[in-house]
C-alpha cells in the first residue's frame, strides 16, 4: 500500500499509529498538504528520538527539539515542525489535552510578511476569473478570495455547506468538536462571487449535498475532491495566464482579502475575528491593519488637500452585472444574462447593428454554457419559426 511506503522511515512500533493517524486525518476532512507536514514534522523529530514516538518520554523529547532548534532549519520550519509535533501528541493523548511529553514545548510565532505589492488586487482576480475556460475554475478564484478561507476549510466545502438568500450567499463551515477547524462554527458572507458560484453549481457534476464542493477535474480523480495540491497547481497555471506577475498560492488570496477588509473600516477587529475564524484573543487583524497604510495615505491627501478633486471613482472590477431584463445579478465577466439570456452590456451603438451584432464565439459558447439560456433560446427560435 502506498501509505506503507510513506511509513519506511519511521519506527515499526510508530507505523500503525501513523496509518491510524492518517485516517483521522482524512476522515476529518484534512487534505493531503496537512498530512504531508504531518509526516515531515514527525520524521524530522524522529530522527533524534533514541524509542519510538509512542514511547518517547520528555527528557528524549528535550534533547530531539534542542537537537531540532540548533540544526539549518529555517526558524518558520521549526514553528512548524513543532506545532505538528504538538498536535500529533494532543490526538495520540485519551482526554485531548498536550501529555508531559510536549506540553513544556513553546511555539514561536513567526508571521510571514508580505509586502502591499505581493498581495492580489481586484484587477488580478478579474484578470484570472476572465482566463479560466470552465465555471469551476472561475468560481474557485471568485469564492476563495471573497470568503478568505484557510485552504483546509475551503477544500473541505461539501455542496450543503452553501446556502443562498437572495442575491446573498453563506457558506457554513461545520462546528469544530473534530477540531477540524480553529474556531468552531461560522457562516462567511459572499456576494460578488455568489453568481459564479450558482453558475457552478448548475453544473455540478452530482450536486448532492454530502459531496465535495470542488471535485478534481483530473485523470483518474474526477468527481473526487479537490487536494490541496491541486489546489496550489491551478491557481499558479491560472495566475501564469493571467499574466499576474506575482508568487500567487492558496493562502496569497486569504492575505490579499484579510488586508483589504482592515483597509476597508467598515469591520471592527472583533467583526474581522469571525469573518476570519481568529480566535477572541487573536492579534491577526491589527496585523493586517497595518498593510493598508495606503489607505491613510489617501485621508491625509483629502485632509490637506492633495486629493485630486475630479478623479472619478474607480469602477469594481468584481462588482456583479444586473440583467437589465430580469434583475438577476450576473458575473461581471458575462456577456449575457444566464437566466433570460438577454444582452448585459449593450449600448446604444450596438442595438443600431441588430441583436446579433458584436457577439463573439467565445461570448455565445459562455452564454450556451447554462441550461436555462439554452432552454430560452431554443423557445424563442421556435416562437419565431412557428
């Protein structure tokens, strides 16, 4: 078996621990990047334990993490290695709680800085929902900035986790007994990404609501749900087409988001905790606050003066098109309501060359992607010949 593979390099006396281990991992919904740092972190340990892991006690555990501390490992990799460690030793443990063993552990904080220019704008989510060739990609890229989910939880979406109120939606991340999640239950607002999100959903390949969310598109694991690998390969290739010249990865667009939130204002530091699943005590959103600097750069410039008075405000790039015909919000992206099929961008100029005028191939197979068009369309060709 491959996950008897992965297990050479550890003690025979820890294998069937691991392979029990691994199992709750994947029955609690983790994806395969948490178990990959999982195997690392603990066979990093491993190598200077003198008895297997479910042996070890705390002097051996002493030696090993000073062993581990004074090595070439970067210090966010050994932030890492020993959170792992810690959450290994907290499920192996009957009440939940860290044994002797790891308890005396501390875990440093290392917070990776990314620089204002590093994180994704709106032009560059546009710019990568505009590239994509299906409507689960483009709803991946709308629905995982928008919501700014950790990836775990984003991956581990089933199709019941959605909830729709209107032009409004929810997506409802499950209470966290499993420890599944770092802050139990929460439900994250969506708007701007909803319409892409419906549009996938119409095309879901089962559309139950025990099923993933995000199933793989790949050979071999089609319908299944999406891993974090693949999760990280198709936003790099998308961005790479996209052309955004940026280190773009899962978590980029949770930071790009928890940023322009805080340089919003609209949200209180306590709001931001729940938008985000940060702990009550968690100093995340002051983290944040200060990487929207530019945004008091702008009330100092209006303050004295600077501010260019007839600069028109910028349009949103992700802002949602109303069907001029039937209202239904529809992705900015589309050139024509996915409800009625009527025309969303048209202007006077346009309607003086006849309704077929400016249609594109790409804008017609778009709009014949969504049953419902279909169904309208077919209805008003035969209205019209009979």
């Amino acid at each position: 078996m491959e996950i008897d593979k992965q297990l050479e390099d550890f003690h025979p006396d820890d294998r069937q621990t691991m392979r029990n281990f691994h199992s709750w991992l994947k029955a609690t919904g983790r994806c395969s990047g948490t178990w990959d740092a999982y195997k690392y972190s603990l066979a990093k340990v491993s190598e200077h334990l003198p008895a297997p892991l479910v042996e070890t006690t705390k002097d051996d555990m002493v030696h090993s993490v000073g062993k581990l501390r004074d090595g070439d490992l970067k210090r966010s990799t050994v932030s890492m290695v020993i959170s792992k460690l810690k959450g290994f030793y907290k499920w192996l443990s009957e009440d939940g709680s860290y044994p002797e063993t790891v308890a005396w552990i501390t875990t440093d904080s290392v917070s990776t800085v990314v620089l204002p220019d590093e994180l994704l704008s709106r032009e560059n989510i546009r710019a990568m929902i505009d590239v994509c060739t299906n409507s689960r990609d483009r709803a991946i890229v709308a629905v995982i900035y928008e919501s700014g989910l950790r990836a775990h939880e984003f991956l581990g979406l089933n199709v019941g986790s959605v909830e729709f109120d209107g032009e409004m939606g929810r997506l409802i991340l499950p209470a966290s007994d499993d420890q599944r999640y770092k802050t139990g239950q929460r439900r994250v607002p969506l708007a701007d990404s909803v319409p892409y999100l419906k549009e996938w959903l119409n095309h879901h390949p089962s559309g139950e609501k025990g099923d993933p969310l995000w199933t793989s598109f790949g050979n071999g694991y089609r319908g299944s749900r999406l891993s974090h690998r693949g999760l990280h390969s198709f936003v790099n290739k998308v961005a790479r087409r996209a052309e955004v010249d940026k280190n773009v990865y899962p978590h980029l667009f949770r930071h790009s988001r928890a940023t322009e939130i805080a340089g919003s204002g609209i949200y209180s530091e306590a709001e931001m905790r729940i938008l985000f699943g940060w702990s009550r005590n968690s100093d995340m959103p002051s983290k944040y606050i200060h990487l929207s600097g530019a945004d008091v750069d702008e009330k100092f410039k209006r303050e004295h003066g600077f501010a260019e008075e007839d600069e028109e405000e910028k349009e949103d790039p992700l802002e949602p098109v109303e069907c001029p015909d039937c209202g239904r919000r529809n992705p900015p992206s589309n050139s024509f309501c996915t409800v009625c099929g009527s025309e969303l961008d048209s202007t006077d100029e346009e309607e003086e060359e006849g309704e077929t005028g400016g249609i594109t191939a790409e804008q017609l197979e778009r709009a014949l992607e969504d049953p419902k068009v279909k169904k309208e369309l077919a209805e008003k060709i035969l209205g019209a010949v009979s």
